[in-house]
C-alpha cells in the first residue's frame, strides 16, 4: 500500500559496482544479512513490477511525480527521472484535498510498442481515490521517441463505495487480454478488464470483480504460471519502518477473475491465503509484489524496511522457484 506521505527527493544511494553489502567497510553481520535477503541498498516504497527496456531494468515507486531507478545488471541502480514535473490535470479535479504531486505504488507493464504506468493518488486514510495511466513508447530519456503522456483516469472510488482505487497492479492473461487488479482495505482486492488499444477501463459500467479479503488487504499482484494465475497480496499495516507487520499472501485460480484459493483450499474471498513471505530478522515487513524472468530465471521483488539501516524503504530482489505442487517459494539457498 502506497499510504505514506514522503515529502522531497529520496536519499540516492550512491550504489558501486559490487553489491554494498560486500563492501570492505561493513560488518560481518550487516554483509551476511543483505547477502541472504537480497538487498539492493536502494531508497524505494512499494516498487512497481520491473520491467526491460533495451538493455536497462526500469523500476517506479512511490513519490513526487513518480521515481524510477535503473539498472543494466540488477545490482548496481542509478537514480532516474520523475514522471511527471507537472501534475496531470486531472488530479486538480478529481481530488482536490491531495498532494497533487505526490503519487503512490505505480507499476508498469509493457504492452506492443509502448509502456502503460498506472499510479494512484488518494486522500491519506479514505478511499477518496483515482488510478491514473500515462503511457511512454519507451523508457530510455535519450530516446528521441521519450514523452510521458497523460492518459487519466482508469478507475475511481469515493466515499460510499466499498472499494478503494489504490495500489494498481497490470497483468495480461493467457490469450493476452489486458486486466488490473487494485484494492486496500474496505471490502479487498477488485479487478477490472482493460481495454488494450487505450490501456483503461473497458467502460465505465464494466463489471468489477471480487478477488479477496482480509481485515488488512492490499498490494494485490497477478502472475500467470503454469495455467494458474497466481494471487500475491499483503495482510497486516505498512509504513511503520520496523513496526510494520506487513507479510505476503498467495492463492491462485485456473481463471484470472477467480475464485483464488490457497494450499489448504479455503477460498481468499473469506480469508484465505498462503503465507509466502513474511518478517526475518532485518528483513522487516515486505511488500507490494513483482515477478520478472531473466536468462530463464524468475526473480521476485519486493521492498522491505531494513533493520540494519533504522527501517529504510528498500528494494529487494529474490530468486523465486516452483515447488512440485506448483506453488512459488522463495529460493533463498541461492542467496547464500
């Protein structure tokens, strides 16, 4: 979930060509713990799924405007550009009472010749909420064809509604059609079908459908896999740096519009869900859920608040593998 107010640039975090945590100048205990929970030593809250462009990973998360970072090897990040320096105009509209620059938990996916980034803006603490598109035919600024445009609105919630507009998550199914699931609190985890030549909402009218549910929900992510559409979401509260309670749930579905169950059977509509990763020592309470391939490998991101460094938003990046029954484990004997 993107509820927290991060005002002004994040810290860059001045990355080398070797992982920090093998630098000369770290404790022995600081090394062994980023080197087992795969730490990437960058300032990042509720990381967007990664995505390539060319030869670059391009990763977006919370802040003013949208902040990205990339990298061409996974291990050493440079600090990119914002997407936007203005505020759409929407936002003004829409919801008036926000930091009209500040923008939560975007992801992006790449969809034919272009690149969709949703993002949400929303008033702290209700589901006065909007989801937004801005779309880009590339993500390299060097690029002649580079231009952030500002497509609006693809989803809105408002005091009433039982769902909140935050928290987007892009995904295609099997035969490529385009979805997006969204959710926090209130009654869970929704998921709408997208119109792929426009990257929104197929009509405003369009049905909305139920995905999951708990007390504390949000951050939901869709992977296909094995002719299951897999189901991540978080339970417990972010935002608390090492008070946070945040842990990853996982259910899947033979359809992506579900019903999504987890190992034991029980229905994520009424509670049920896995635990797929949760709290260890300084890796404290991960969050918002990407899966991404590379060289035949799949990797897992997510952020968590790092208590070797007082709880600071970071980037971690996890080699994920299949257990026999199908399911996604976390392959940590490949960090060590």
């Amino acid at each position: 979930m993107a509820m927290v107010l991060m005002r002004g640039a994040p810290v860059q975090a001045q990355t080398p060509a070797v992982p920090f945590w093998m630098e000369s100048d770290l404790s022995f205990e600081v090394t062994t713990q980023m080197a087992q929970f795969g730490s990437r030593g960058i300032y990042v809250h509720d990381p967007s799924a990664i995505v390539k462009c060319g030869d670059q990973f391009w990763v977006f998360y919370t802040g003013h405007g949208v902040f990205s970072y990339h990298s061409k090897d996974l291990v050493k990040w440079e600090f990119g550009s914002s997407v936007f320096t203005n505020p759409p105009a929407w936002v003004a509209r829409a919801l008036p009472q926000v930091h009209r620059m500040h923008y939560w938990a975007p992801d992006v996916i790449r969809l034919g010749d272009r690149y969709l980034l949703y993002y949400a803006v929303s008033v702290f603490g209700t589901n006065t909420s909007a989801i937004g598109l801005a779309t880009n035919p590339t993500l390299d600024p060097r690029d002649p064809k580079f231009h952030w445009t500002d497509q609006g609105i693809v989803v809105q919630s408002v005091n009433g509604d039982n769902f909140n507009a935050i928290d987007p998550a892009a995904c295609l199914d099997a035969k490529g059609n385009l979805w997006l699931a969204f959710g926090s609190y209130w009654s869970g985890i929704k998921l709408i079908q997208l119109d792929p030549k426009t990257g929104k909402r197929l009509a405003a009218g369009s049905p909305i459908y139920s995905l999951a549910f708990n007390d504390s929900i949000e951050a939901s992510y869709i992977y296909h896999h094995g002719g299951y559409y897999y189901l991540f979401v978080n339970w417990g509260t972010c935002c608390r740096g090492t008070n946070s309670t945040y842990e990853i749930r996982v259910g899947r579905s033979a359809r992506i519009t579900g019903p999504y169950f987890d190992k034991d059977g029980m229905d994520m509509l009424i509670g049920g869900g896995s635990s797929f990763l949760a709290s260890q020592g300084p890796f404290i309470g991960p969050g918002q859920s990407g899966i991404f391939s590379e060289n035949g490998a799949d990797w897992f991101s997510c952020h968590f608040y790092d208590g070797s460094r007082g709880g600071v938003p970071t980037l971690a990046l996890l080699p994920l593998g299949w257990d026999t029954n199908g399911w996604p484990q976390i392959e940590w004997d490949k960090l060590k």
